[in-house]
C-alpha cells in the first residue's frame, strides 16, 4: 500500500518540473520578444493594445503605460483606418497576414513606412482571442529605393541628353572637316570633353561638382599647368551647369591649344570667377576666360559666328545656364566673359515633391525623347533648345 503514496510524489515532481520547463521557455520568450529590434505588439478582437515592447516605444514613441490599453487605431492614419477593420475579419477567421507595407503614426504625428506581419493569438483549446503584430521600420530603406528611382530617371533623362548633343557635335563637326581623320580627331575630343564631366557627377551622385574641379579637369589635358592660373570662390555647379560649362571649356582650351596662348612658347591663361552682383541686385556668377600670348590671334582663332566652338561659347552654354557671354579677340588676348544667375548655374538638393536634379535638366533637342514626367520641368519659355542650335548652326 506504500507504493500509492510514491507514485503521487512521482506524479507532483512530474509536473513541478514540467511548471518550470514552462516558466522557463516563457521567460525566454519574454526576453526575445523584448530585444528585438522589430516592434511586437499584441491586441485583443476589439484592437486594443495588450502587451508592449522596448522596440515598439522605440519606433513609435509611446510608452507601454501609454500604450497598453488603447486602440491601435492610435497609429493608423484616419485614412487607413479600414485596413484595421480588414485585418481583424482576417484574424478571426484563423488567417496570419503574410509580410505587407503600410504607413504607420508616431506620437509626435510624423508617420513611419513599415512591413507588418500579423498572426492570431489562440489559447490552448484553438479559440482565437486576439493577434499578435510585427512591425519592422522600413523608411529608410524606402527613402533609398526611392533616391535609386530618381537617380536612374535622372540619368536616364540625361542619357538622352548626352545623345542629343553627341548627334549635334557629329553633324556639326562634318560640316566643317576636311578630312575623314580630322573629323574622328574632333568628334573623338568632344565626346571625351563630355565624359570628363560626366565623371565628375558620378562622384558626386550627380549633385553637381565645383567650378575649380571642373576647369582643373577640362584643362588637364591640354598641359602646361604652370601657365594656367585658376581661382576663384568656392561655387558647386548643378548638372546642367557642370555638362555645358564643360563643353565651353573644352572650346577654349581646344583653341588655345592650337592657335592661342598654349600654342606659344610664353603664353598664360588666367581662369577666375567670383559672385557679384547685376543691375537688379540678383547675385550671379561672373566667370572669365583671358588668356595673352605674342602676336595676334591667327586666321582659325578668328570669330566664326556659325562654327561649333562659337556657337557653345556665345548660345549654347550661356543659354543653358540663363546667362549671357562674350567674347574678345585682340592682338595678344582672347578673353570670354560668361554672365549667370547664382541660383541657375548652383546645386540644389533633391526632395520627394520636386525632384530637383530633374528639374535642373535642360533638353539640348527636345524630339530625341519620348515625353515624361520631366516635360512638366522643363521651362517653356526657352525660344530654341541648345542641341538645336548647335545642330543647325544658329
């Protein structure tokens, strides 16, 4: 008859231990669920808030006192506010709502991107009594899908650009060749001229690129760096600025080259600019081009209203920049002066609502594309598109 009394004690240790194996796996539970980096929240059929942890406080800025007990609809926008009520139909049917992204409300009004996973909270005979939800903020990695969308319309929008210009830079060029290799020698420069700027914005994510880095880098190949002085105040240039400012340098240095100040033995070249101020008090940016050798300019360094380098220097790139530029040839000097408002020719930072790296985008020929979003960007008001022009000679 003792053998009862022993299998009683068997049976209590039993589920002593089996309390505690409980406890314990609770307990480890308990500490997963507060570590965690993603918020985990539970709430009952009627969307109210049960349990609370460190993460969710975190994401969205209410205490567990604060919390616990209040609706969920606390952080759901007024306008999404039928997604609880889909969500809860779906709960109560035995659903878990696979990964989704919504938008979700801080304490202090701002909202949050997030992916949300819910599953059903049932008790130990199967009844569904409430839902347990996940939330993993994912703004930040929206706001980087979305500066990759911008990026690739932006340089897909410039793509275009740059074949527009190439095109006019070939017909251009032929007209003006005498021979098969003096045309590949120029269309070859100028293609390479556009290159040198172009790889200056990929560095900067195609925000722009100083005037310095810019002269420094269209005048690097032409040599003579110890006659060549460049200064002036510190101007980063937008897109638009750093492509077409690019092809006027490349003119002048071309020029120089052959038939100026770096074709002499003592010739200089002084590049400065600096922000002044215009008639109308507007800042603008005043750049200057001198450069003095022996002697007067020859015959090919003369003013050629119709030829490519003055077509860029004189329309092309002053237009693209709102601007306005001159040019003058003497005995001994060639000097070209371009005239441009600050807030044209500078970067400007991008946002959500007006991406402005697209807003700085000038078409050179406007029917080489198809249209897009950027058309309504674009100013109306220009009387000829740059590419235009240097493709027709004006």
């Amino acid at each position: 008859m003792q053998a009862k009394p022993d299998n009683l004690i068997e049976l209590h240790s039993g589920g002593a231990e089996a309390q505690q194996a409980d406890m314990e796996a609770q307990a480890r539970l308990a500490a997963i669920v507060d570590s965690s980096s993603d918020a985990i929240i539970s709430k009952d059929l009627n969307s109210v808030i049960t349990t609370w942890n460190a993460a969710a406080e975190h994401m969205f800025g209410y205490t567990a006192s604060e919390a616990i007990g209040r609706s969920v609809l606390m952080l759901i926008p007024e306008r999404l506010h039928s997604e609880e009520n889909e969500i809860i139909e779906r709960i109560r049917s035995g659903e878990r709502i696979g990964s989704f992204e919504t938008v979700r409300l801080r304490k202090d009004g701002t909202t949050i991107h997030v992916s949300l996973t819910i599953s059903p909270i049932k008790t130990a005979d199967g009844r569904i009594i409430g839902a347990s939800k996940i939330a993993r903020d994912i703004t930040a990695t929206r706001e980087n899908e979305r500066r990759i969308r911008l990026l690739l319309r932006e340089v897909n929008h410039r793509v275009k650009n740059q074949y527009a210009v190439i095109l006019a830079m070939v017909k251009e060029t032929s007209r003006r060749a005498t021979s098969p290799e003096e045309f590949e020698r120029h269309v070859r420069d100028r293609i390479a001229a556009l290159s040198r700027s172009h790889d200056l914005l990929v560095l900067s994510d195609w925000s722009g690129a100083s005037v310095a880095e810019l002269v420094q880098e269209h005048l690097k190949p032409f040599g003579h760096e110890e006659r060549i002085k460049v200064s002036g105040s510190l101007l980063t240039l937008n897109a638009r600025s750093v492509q077409y400012l690019g092809m006027a340098l490349h003119e002048l240095g071309t020029n120089s080259a052959k038939y100026g100040a770096l074709a002499c033995p003592k010739g200089s070249i002084d590049v400065t600019w600096n922000i002044g101020t215009d008639a109308k008090g507007a800042s603008v940016l005043q750049l200057c081009w001198e450069e003095r050798f022996a002697g007067e300019p020859t015959a090919c360094h003369q003013s050629n209203p119709r030829g490519f380098g003055s077509i860029v220097l004189l329309r092309a790139t002053p237009q693209a920049l709102d601007g306005s530029a001159e040019i003058d040839r003497g005995t001994g000097h060639v000097r070209w002066q371009l005239t441009a408002p600050v807030d044209s020719v500078t970067a400007v930072r991008d946002n959500e609502d007006e991406p402005a790296l697209s807003q700085q985008v000038f078409d050179p020929i406007r029917l080489v594309r198809s249209p897009s979003l950027h058309d309504n960007m674009v100013p109306k008001t220009r009387p000829l598109e740059v590419g235009a022009m240097i493709a027709n000679g004006k």
